[in-house]
C-alpha cells in the first residue's frame, strides 16, 4: 500500500465507503451484537478462524475505524481502543503483568496513573518501582528477575520533562522486556515512540487526539515488534484457561507477533468489558481528521504564550520544552517534530497563593482537570489533579506547589495573552 504522510492517514487511514450506503463519513454502528451468516460462520468466528463482528462488547466497526486510523498514525501493527485513558494504562499492564511480577515505571507520570500504579496494582499482587526520569542506572538497579515491563510517558505530566526513549528502550532491549510509552501529550503528528523502540503506545483519546474536550476514551497500540515466547511472559506462555488452553505466544500462526493486542480484546475486552462505545469513537474520528492542523497551531501558540511568560515581570520561572533554555529542550528537540506541543507550566512571584489568585482571576480560559481542548485551559496540580499525592511524591515527580498548569488552545493568539496579562497584572497581584 502507498506510504502516506501522517496529514493524509489522518483522513483516510482504516476507512473504506460503506459498504451498503456508500456513506463517506464513517458511520456509526449503534448495535449490540451482529448477525451470522450460518452456524459454520458463528464456529469459525468464535474459533478465532476467522476474523468478523460477533458482539459490541469485542468489536464495532466503528471503533474498527479508529483503531486502524491510529495503529497506522504510530506507525503500529494494530490498535485496540478503550471507555478511557485510565482503562487502556490499566488493562494493558495487566495484559502483561500478574500477581508476583513487578514493572519499573518513570516517577513523573500523570496523577492518575501514579496513583494506579503505586495504590491500585499491588491489590493485584503486582509491584511497580518507580525511578527519576533519565536516570538509567536507577532503572538498571530497579529491574529484577520478576519485571516484566518499563513504563514512562514521553513529557511528563505536568512538569513537562521529556523521557530518553532511545535510552529506555536500549535497557528494555537489553532485559527483554517490552517498553509502554503513554505519548499522551505528544500526539503522533510530533512524536510516533515506535519508531524510537517503543512496543505499545498509549493515548488517552480525551486529549488532543479527540482535541475538544467532548469525550472520555483511550487507545492502545501495538507495534507488534515483541516476541513474548520468554517463558518469564506467563500469561502468554502457559494455557489460557479462559481460551481453551490457548498459549497466545505459540498458537495464533501467522498473528503471533500480534499476540499483545489480541490477548488484550480476547481477556482484557472481553472478560473484563471496558469498552469504548462506537458513539465516542465516531467523535475522536472527527478528531483525528483535524489533528496535525490543531497540534501545529496549539504547539505555535504554546510557544508564544512560553515567550511572553518569560519576560512578564510578575512570572518566577516558566517551563517549555520549545523554550531553548528548558532543561527539556535538547530532549524534546531532539525527537519532536514540527512544534513542542500545547502544555505550558510556570510559576508567579507570591507563589502559590498568588498562582491560585491568577487562577481564579483570569478570563478566558477555562478552570478544570483536562489538557488537549480547543479552548484555552487552566489548573493549579498541586491542589487538584495531584492533591492525592503525598508531598514526597509530588516533589520525587518534580510538581513544585506554586506551578501553574496552562493548556493552550486555539484562540487567536493576542487575546490568550492578553487575558494571561491582565490576570497577571490584576491588583490582587
Ligand atoms: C488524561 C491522561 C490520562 C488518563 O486518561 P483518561 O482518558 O482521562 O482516563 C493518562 N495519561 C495522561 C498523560 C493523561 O494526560
């Protein structure tokens, strides 16, 4: 097949015409269950001979759409999409990970998932031992005879430091485990982690991908580029009660190399059910039509916004991997493409008192828990989306009280930084 840019699979990638309609918009298919076409046809799909719709629960075509449409804008083997970015983190570790077995994971993960990971997997039986970004002797040091993967996400959340996934994906070579990168913040118009060494790629579809705050989803895609026949891989090397003693790394033929992704909508989907609805999907689609545009102007504003902040008077420090004197610049120049993303943090003399003022200030943007909108954004982490973090492990990940989270949307870009002016020079200042 021809080798599109990125711009084109945006807009055709994993779409056909409907078959029936001629419909050129990827319908939405709101059903429960679909019909067979005889019981030869029920047994071969249900035996996993052959590959069609059975029950919406495991599969939709519309959701079908958006995870071709995403597997091939990573640069993936395949993709399966989730009800959430939380539920793709979770049911993908778990797709890998058992009671006993462990993960080494970046400290400066989203809230969310360090909260999962340090709170919710060892209920499980499952140990994740966190590390400072970068520091790979650290990570050497965390990793044992019962890891089984390496986790960080490409710019931390919200602190902005971009991971070495070159670096990471070196050890997790060496090691043979597979490498998750949650590329959340960079979507694959800027960075695609597999061509980096990554093996999945998580999104949370709630971000810039469905890019106007409409819907909760997540996305996981396989590169399909790890062989999990090492026997230290239990869930795909001993029989799968749940699937007739199927050993999804031995016995799926031609679609072993598939064996993560298949597993994760066989178990995870499956017996677990955290799926997306198609009316969802259908809404990321119209996301993902317009998303190198978006992320090229939310990346042109961001640094606008980042040069501003840095020669306002009443700003303290500002962090922006496009700034060149961001300790994340040489990193995040060195994989990104074409812009350094939406997200800009910094902090206001006076604080933290003075940062919570400006929030509850400022016109324009909007104050809530959520990045990757089209409208401007707001949020003070330390006293919302990060609260439940203890104070240790919000300074291990970097989260300093006064920071001031800005996700930067696509408003014209003098009125963004006027109302961050204004806020700025308001008299509670
Ligand atoms: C929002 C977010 C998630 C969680 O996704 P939801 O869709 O909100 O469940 C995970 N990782 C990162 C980096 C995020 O920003």
């Amino acid at each position: 097949m021809k080798k599109y840019h990125i711009e084109t699979l945006a807009l055709h990638a994993g779409q056909v015409p409907d078959p029936t309609t001629q419909a050129c918009a990827v319908p939405v298919y709101r059903t429960t269950a679909f019909n067979f076409k005889s019981t030869e046809h029920a047994a071969n799909l249900f035996g996993l001979k052959e590959f069609g719709n059975i029950y919406a629960r495991l599969m939709n075509p519309t959701n079908d759409v958006l995870e071709q449409r995403l597997a091939e804008l990573e640069g993936g083997a395949a993709a399966l999409s989730l009800s959430s970015g939380t539920a793709a983190i979770f049911f993908a570790v778990t797709n890998i990970l058992k009671q006993g077995d462990e993960m080494v994971a970046a400290n400066n993960l989203y809230g969310g998932s360090y909260t999962q990971f340090d709170s919710l997997l060892p209920q499980y039986g499952i140990n994740v031992r966190f590390t400072p970004v970068n520091d790979f002797n650290a990570v050497e040091k965390a990793i044992n005879e019962k890891t089984k993967a390496i986790y960080i996400e490409a710019m931390g959340n919200p602190v902005l430091d971009f991971a070495d996934i070159k670096e990471y994906s070196k050890l997790a070579k060496k090691y043979n485990l597979p490498l998750i990168v949650d590329s959340t913040f960079t979507p694959p118009t800027l960075l695609r982690p597999i061509e980096h060494g990554a093996n999945i790629v998580i999104h949370s579809l709630s971000k810039w991908i469905g890019g106007h705050g409409v819907g909760i989803g997540g996305i996981v895609i396989d590169a399909g580029t790890f062989d999990w026949k090492d026997p230290k891989f239990t869930l795909y090397n001993e029989p799968d009660g749940g699937y007739h003693g199927l050993r999804f790394a031995h016995d799926l033929g031609e679609m072993n190399s598939l064996a993560f992704i298949l597993r994760l909508r066989i178990v995870g989907l499956r017996n677990q059910g955290p799926t997306l609805a198609p009316d969802a999907a259908w809404q990321f689609i119209q996301g993902v039509e317009t998303l190198a545009l978006r992320v090229k102007q939310h990346s042109e504003n961001a640094l606008k916004v980042a040069q501003f902040l840095s020669n306002h008077p009443k700003v303290d420090w500002v962090r922006y991997p496009g700034l060149e004197s961001d300790p994340s610049y040489p990193l995040a120049s060195k994989y990104l493409k074409g812009g350094f993303g939406g997200m800009v943090v910094f902090g206001i003399k006076g604080g933290s008192e003075a940062g919570k003022k400006l929030v509850d200030n400022i016109e324009l943007f909007s104050h809530l828990a959520n990045v990757g909108d089209a409208k401007s954004l707001i949020l003070h982490p330390a006293s919302t989306s990060h609260a439940q973090l203890s104070d240790e492990a919000q300074r291990a990940s970097g989260l300093i009280p006064e920071l001031i989270r800005l996700s930067i949307g696509l408003e014209h870009i003098d009125d963004i930084i006027e109302a961050l002016d204004d806020a700025l020079n308001g008299k509670e200042l």
